[in-house]
C-alpha cells in the first residue's frame, strides 16, 4: 500500500441515512480519503452536504453523470479511485454501470440493483474490466461471522442439516411511508425498492448470511409474504422454506412488522455434531454447542480464535466492537484488495473476503425467487439465477 484510496460518493448527503455509516467506516483505518461527490439528488444539498464535508467544492456534483465524467478527465494521480453508492434500489444500476465502464471500482449498497438482469450486466462488467466491486452485506463483515464459517469450514460441526435465520425488524409497523419517513417511503414503493419490499431490504441480509457461513448454496423455496400493514404497496413480512445443495433444510424470517424489534437478525446453523448461534445485538459472542459438551462461548478478540476472526477485530477481547466495525472490515479488505491489485500484487484470501458482484446476482435471484414462489400454486420452486 503506497497511498491512500480516494473515495466517491453517490448519495450519502445530509438528507441521508447510510451514507455517514460508509464515510466512518470507509476512513477507520486512515486507509481512504474523500475527495468528491453526487451526495445527493438535490443539487444544493449536494453542496451543502459537499461543503459540511469539507470536500474541494470543484469535485461537488450535481448529479453522478458529471461527477464520472469529470473525474475521468482528472490526471490519474487525482482522479477518484472507487465510486460508493449509496441511492435507493432504482438508482444502484446506473452509477454502478458508468463508473466500472470509466474504469472506477465500486462500493454499493444491497440490494444490488433493481432487477435480475441488471445485476448480471454489473457481473460481466466487473468480469470484463476486471475491476472490484464490494457489495455491502454487513453482517458478514463481524469477527464473530467470520469465526462461525471458519468453524463450519473446519467441520466442527459435522454436516450441516438445518438452517434458521431470522431478521425482525418493528420499524414500520405503521403506515409510516405516509407520515414523511423519507427512507420508509422509497423502501415501500415499488418503482423506487424493486418487486419486494422486506424480503428485498432485509431479507437479502439474511439469505446471504446463511449463504456466507455455511458455504451453502440455496436450491428449492417455498415462500409466503404477507403485507400486514393496510394501504401499504409491497411486503412488510415474510417466511421462507429453504433447501441447500447439501440437503440441509432451513427457515428464513424476514419481517418489518415485528413491532418492538429493533436490528434482531439472528442465525443458528445444526451440523450432525453441533450446533452454533450468533445474535447481531450481542455481535462479540459466538454460542457454540457440541454434542455431549458444556455450551461454549466464544468471544471477539481471544487468541483461540480462527485468523479470519483476528484479521477483522481491531481492539483487545471485552472492549465491544460493533456494526461500524463491521462495515469497516468490508471497507479494509476492500481496499487491502483493490491497492493490491493497483500495485500490481495478488490480494491474498483474507483481502478478499467481502461481498462480492455474484452476491450481487445471487440476492437479486433471491427477491426474484421469492415472489415467485409467493405468487405459485406450487409447494416448492426452484431456485433460478
Ligand atoms: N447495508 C446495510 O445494512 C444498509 C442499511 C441501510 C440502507 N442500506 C441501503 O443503502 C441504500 C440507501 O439507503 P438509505 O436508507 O441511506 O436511503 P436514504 O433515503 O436515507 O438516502 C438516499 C440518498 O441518496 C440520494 N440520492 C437519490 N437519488 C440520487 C441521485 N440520482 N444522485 C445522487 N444522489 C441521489 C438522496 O438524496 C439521499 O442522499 C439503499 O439501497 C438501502 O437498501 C443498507
């Protein structure tokens, strides 16, 4: 690493939520700057946000358009190295799309774009340019995640045979969309969300998380949605039926209507031998149970921990590390590959561990399937991509 990585946004102003969550966790590691940005679909508030920022007012834009454009005129040593985005659903694609094709690496937000299609279009970019494009599934970015797929990787458990993910959320158990929350009203409304709304915002989470730590393939659903809150345009709860390529059975929950939860994802994976549980709201503890043993708790930051734990954990055991760290981590590896690649090296596996284009594709096949599932008069569908 010879520099740091310059970094620009789309989306993320002062009118937004996750955008400041990037910005933290993109800078913990003091590995990247922030040298421009289309902060916003409001030109002043780009400034605003532009200038709240302290970022050189000529690289605040109006819209992304210009932003790549100008910044691909930029001498090389200047000119932005990723793009992060950070819209709504229906604005993922096309920023995405023009910064690979002008040669930019990108962060984006899940879901990945709108539609299937156009999450395969960012794959055969990313594979064309062979440029790196970071997905952020933040949940797998915990140490304790990370412990939790070394341990199934190793076997400890045995062959995994069952699966429960759950991720309840309570905050829109009202009709909030029509009382001026700015993030329930695009999330809510299918031009601006895509054809689901919880399963697609959160569900998304948890498919993937199943998906990261057991190294399972989804292969059959069955799924029931359900829009609980009246007057509401897409699904605000959900469950699904799952099979893995192994044979593994599972259960996915999703639901926004789980009044009084906050962030509750939840995952508990049974081997033949084990079984082990990780609570997004306790994130620095591991709940492992063998068969015949003591329960067990593991614990962020110890020295029996897998490399992968370590390598993601920036603080000694019992000083809490927590969802900006998480994001953190995607960001460091992130960037630990993208600088390897620059300075003309091979990013090792722990650079590369982080969400990934195919994840990309693989949640949009998971919104499509879904719905599909949901709207069939069949038991079970199979899972297409
Ligand atoms: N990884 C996570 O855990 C996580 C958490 C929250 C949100 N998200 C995702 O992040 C994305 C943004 O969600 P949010 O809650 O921050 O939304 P938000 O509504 O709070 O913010 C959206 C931002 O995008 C800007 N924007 C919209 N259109 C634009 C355009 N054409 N050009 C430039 N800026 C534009 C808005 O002005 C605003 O600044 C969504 O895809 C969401 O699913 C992910």
């Amino acid at each position: 690493m010879k520099r740091k990585l310059r970094m620009g946004m789309v989306g993320g102003g002062i009118d937004a939520f996750i955008g400041s969550v990037h910005r933290i966790a993109a800078r913990m590691d003091g590995l990247v700057e922030l040298v421009c940005g289309a902060f916003s679909v409001n030109p002043e508030i780009s400034k605003e946000s532009g200038e709240a920022l302290f970022v050189d007012p000529s690289r605040v834009y109006s819209t992304y358009q210009e932003m790549i454009e100008k910044e691909s005129q930029l001498p090389e040593d200047v000119r932005m190295d990723f793009v992060t985005i950070v819209t709504p659903n229906f604005v993922h694609f096309d920023p995405a799309r023009l910064a690979l094709e002008n040669g930019f690496n990108v962060v984006i937000e899940k879901p990945m774009t709108f539609t299937l299609e156009e999450a395969k279009q960012l794959k055969d970019l990313v594979e064309k340019t062979g440029l790196t494009l970071a997905l952020t599934h933040t949940y797998s970015g915990y140490p304790m995640v990370k412990q939790a797929k070394a341990m199934v990787k190793e076997n400890k458990l045995g062959k995994i045979r069952k699966v429960i993910v759950e991720y309840p959320q309570g905050w829109l158990s009202r009709l909030s969309e029509r009382e001026g929350n700015a993030q329930a009203a695009w999330r809510t409304d299918p031009k601006r969300s895509g054809k689901s709304g919880a399963m697609g915002d959160i569900g998304t989470h948890a498919a993937h998380l199943a998906e990261y730590i057991t190294g399972l393939k989804i292969v059959d659903i069955c799924a029931d949605l359900n829009t609980l809150v009246e007057g509401r345009l897409l699904d605000d709860d959900g469950n699904v039926l799952i099979r893995f390529d192994n044979g593994a059975n599972g259960v996915l929950i999703a639901s926004q209507i789980a009044a009084g939860e906050e962030n509750a994802i939840r995952i508990r994976i049974y081997g033949e031998e084990g079984g082990l549980e990780w609570i997004q709201e306790e994130p620095n503890s591991l709940y492992v149970n063998l068969l015949d043993q003591p329960k067990q708790i593991y614990r962020t930051g110890n020295a029996y921990l897998s490399n992968a734990a370590k390598h993601n954990t920036r603080i000694p055991a019992g000083h809490p590390e927590g969802l900006l760290e998480a994001f953190g981590n995607i960001y460091r590896n992130f960037v630990l590959t993208v600088s390897a690649k620059l300075n003309g090296e091979t990013p090792t596996p722990e650079m590369l561990d982080f969400p990934t284009v195919e994840d990309g594709v693989r949640g949009m096949a998971f919104i499509d399937n879904v719905v599909a599932s949901n709207a069939s008069n069949e038991k079970w569908t199979k899972f297409v991509v």
